[in-house]
C-alpha cells in the first residue's frame, strides 16, 4: 500500500513537471512573440513616427539635423500643386489597373492551369517565372523590348498597323503608363495564378458535380459554387496587389524615371524625387503620409466589403 502511495504521489510530481508551472506558461507566448514585436517596434513603429514627425517640419537632405516646424504647411504645399494632383491621379490609375489586370488574368490562367491537359505540370512551373526574375531584371527585358529601332513589340505593332509613330512608346505620354501598366501586369499575375489555382483545387467537388446534375452551366457553376470558394483568397490578392502596386519603385524608375513629362509618375517616384533631387526630406515624408493614408484606406475598405460578405453569406 505504501509503494502504491509512493508511485502516485511521484507520478502526479512527474506530471506537474511536464505541464510546468502556471506562471511559467502564461509568459512563455510572450517570450515567443517578443523578437517579432522587438524588430516591428524598431523597424517599423519608430521610423513610421520619425517620417509623421518629418513631414510637419521644413528638412533639407544636406542638413537634416536642423528642422524647422512648419505645421501643414508641407501638405498644404503639395495638394496645392497641380503636378502632385496629377501625380495622385496616375498612381489610382496605375493600382486599379494593376489590381484588376492582376487578378483578372491570374484568375483566367488558374481556370485553366486547373484543367487536365498534357504538360500541365511543366506550363504550371513556367507561369511562375515572371514573378521570379527580379524587377530590376523584368524592367531591363521590357526596355529592350520596346526599343524603337530593335524592339519586338513595335516590329508586332507595325506589322498589324498599329504602329506608334518613330516606335518611342516609352518616350510618349500616351502610351508609356499603358506599356508600365502591361510590364508590371505581366509580373504580377503568375503570383496570383498560383494562389487561385490553390483555392480552386479546394473547391469540393461534389458541389460542383451536384450543379452540373442540377442543369447548371459552366457560368452558373462558376458564380454558384466556385465563386463562393474562391471568392476571400481574391479580397486578400486585392489587397497584397493594391500594396505592392503602392510600392512599386524600381521597375517604373528604370523604365521612364516618371516621364515623359510625368506621364508615369506615382506617389513613391514623386517621394523619391522630392527627397533626393530637391533634397527637401520634409516635403517628402508629407508625400510618404499620403501613401500611408490611401494604403489604410484601401485595407479598410476592402476589409468591409469582406466582412459585408460573410454576413451576406450567412
């Protein structure tokens, strides 16, 4: 009896031991989370309040250690500029044009990349390589690409007669934002493609079989079942897409640089302007402010119309 006594009271010991103490628990999330909360804190919240403190004073990139408070006077400044309002316009265009081409066409290759056909495999991996070849790569194929003495797409435009006058379309107002649009589409869409092909294979099958039994056609299948399915992974590619369409710096820069004339110029090109050629830090940050703005803006929008869904859903 005195054995057993002994084999349960260490028994219930050993099992203490492995579930550990109840402070010991509570903190040990904690603990895991505190390098992620150190490197946000420090490399994201405070350069986010240095660039808000920033765009309030008058700073020069030759000086920056002298500041002087301005108040609004840096976005009074640049909403009161017609090049920044046009600057502001290009940029909704160049990110709704994005976002919708992006999707668009992402979701068009994962409808068909999700079909059984011969080499399906090798066509899935090759989809893939736009997004892998770096932007800086992706803007130097297009630049060649549309030389105008050399460039394959003005040698296809003429021969269908629709030619650009002296083949500049990168030197053109009217035609280089739509050959950015094209380039930065083209890069974008095999990462969307992949992940609708994602939520497309998780689509129950049943379902759809259930519909097809019911008489529905391929469209009434497609907004019935697959829509349903598929329909939050595209919120969140708006989403991702709308961001990094925000971001997006190196490939405009090295194709035009925001011209001609600014024809191409976004909020990031203009920031990179006004920090680095007027050397006017303040100004810039009060164009980054902006940007940090449309980007709340365009989350919390997307995540009502989300959340307006799934009520509508249930």
């Amino acid at each position: 009896m005195t054995v057993l006594k002994q084999q349960q009271t260490s028994g219930s010991r050993s099992e203490t031991r492995r579930r550990g103490s109840p402070r010991g628990s509570k903190w040990t999330p904690y603990l895991f989370l505190a390098p992620a909360a150190v490197f946000i804190l420090v490399f994201q919240v405070v350069p986010l309040v240095q660039e808000i403190f920033l765009s309030f004073t008058r700073t020069s990139l030759l000086n920056p250690t002298r500041s002087t408070w301005v108040g609004l006077d840096n976005f009074t400044r640049i909403f009161g500029d017609a090049d920044f309002r046009r600057t502001l316009l290009t940029t909704f265009i160049y990110v709704i044009v994005c976002v919708v081409g992006a999707v668009g066409s992402g979701l068009a290759v994962a409808l068909l990349l999700n079909k059984g056909f011969r080499g399906r495999g090798w066509a899935r991996a090759l989809v893939t390589i736009p997004w892998a070849a770096p932007g800086i790569a992706v803007a130097l194929i297009a630049t060649w690409m549309l030389n105008p003495d050399y460039g394959i797409v003005n040698r296809f435009l003429d021969a269908v007669g629709l030619g650009v006058p002296g083949g500049a379309i990168l030197d053109s107002p009217k035609y280089a934002l739509p050959a950015i649009l094209a380039t930065t589409i083209w890069q974008l869409f095999p990462f969307t493609s992949v992940v609708l092909l994602s939520a497309l294979q998780s689509v129950p099958a049943d379902l759809t079989e259930a519909a097809t039994v019911d008489g529905a056609g391929r469209w009434w299948t497609f907004r019935a079942v697959t829509w349903q399915v598929i329909k939050p992974t595209i919120g969140l590619l708006a989403i991702l897409m709308t961001i990094w369409s925000l971001r997006r710096f190196e490939l405009i820069w090295l194709m035009t640089k925001g011209g001609p004339v600014g024809a191409t110029e976004t909020l990031v090109i203009d920031l990179y302007s006004e920090a680095f050629d007027s050397k006017q830090l303040g100004s810039a940050a009060a164009i980054g402010m902006v940007g940090v703005v449309v980007s709340l803006i365009v989350v919390a929008g997307s995540r009502f119309v989300a959340r307006a869904a799934e009520r509508e859903a249930r």
